[in-house]
C-alpha cells in the first residue's frame, strides 16, 4: 500500500486538518526525521496551499485547529501548532496554543518547521 493510501486510509478519506473530502494530497512536513508516514498528513488543496504560503490566511477557515489539534497523530499536532503560531495574533487560537504540548523532541520538529 502506498503512502498516500495509508493516510487516507487513517484520514477516513479527510483532510486532517479541515475534514474536507476533496482534492486530497500527501502533505510533506518538513524536516523530515521520523518514519515516513509520521512525517506527513493527508490536506486539501486549501489546506495545502495556505501551509504551503501559496495563498493568504483564511483565518475562519483555520478555526479547524480547535479540533484537530487534538488529533492522535503528532503529525497532525505538529501541522497545527505550526499554523496556530502564524494565527497567534487571534484571541481563539491564542486558547488553543496554550492547550498544545508537546515533548522535547516533537516540540524541536514543530519548532524546525517555523
């Protein structure tokens, strides 16, 4: 089974991050030191994009970090706090940051990826 297979197999066929159901990809997040398939996450294309830079900050859209930021998969948190930091100036993802820790080693990979 191929790697993207696995994550929309773990996905539920989802974005990780929003739960859309269309245009899903294999989003790489960088730098990779894990075991491949912890080292990336299933997004959609507006997902994609707004991690990637490649389109403005849609901060309603990203109100999806409240729940998926409690995901079971580090790489999922990781993408998340990533994107919380960027929100930071927002009240709501302000709250959900201070709920989000991680151990030394995760947090150093969170941190690589700013």
């Amino acid at each position: 089974m191929d790697i993207k297979a696995i994550l929309l197999q773990r996905s539920e066929g989802c974005c990780e991050l929003c739960g859309a159901d269309n245009g899903l990809e294999v989003y790489q997040i960088e730098p990779v030191e894990l075991a491949v398939s912890e080292c990336q996450i299933i997004a959609c294309q507006t997902c994609y994009d707004q991690i990637d830079k490649k389109a403005p900050l849609d901060e309603e859209h990203w109100k999806c970090l409240i729940q998926c930021s409690r995901s079971d998969y580090t790489s999922v948190q990781v993408v998340s706090w990533r994107q919380l930091q960027r929100l930071s100036h927002l009240d709501w993802a302000k709250e959900v940051l201070k709920y989000l820790k991680f151990d030394e080693v995760t947090h150093e990979w969170a941190l690589a990826g700013l």
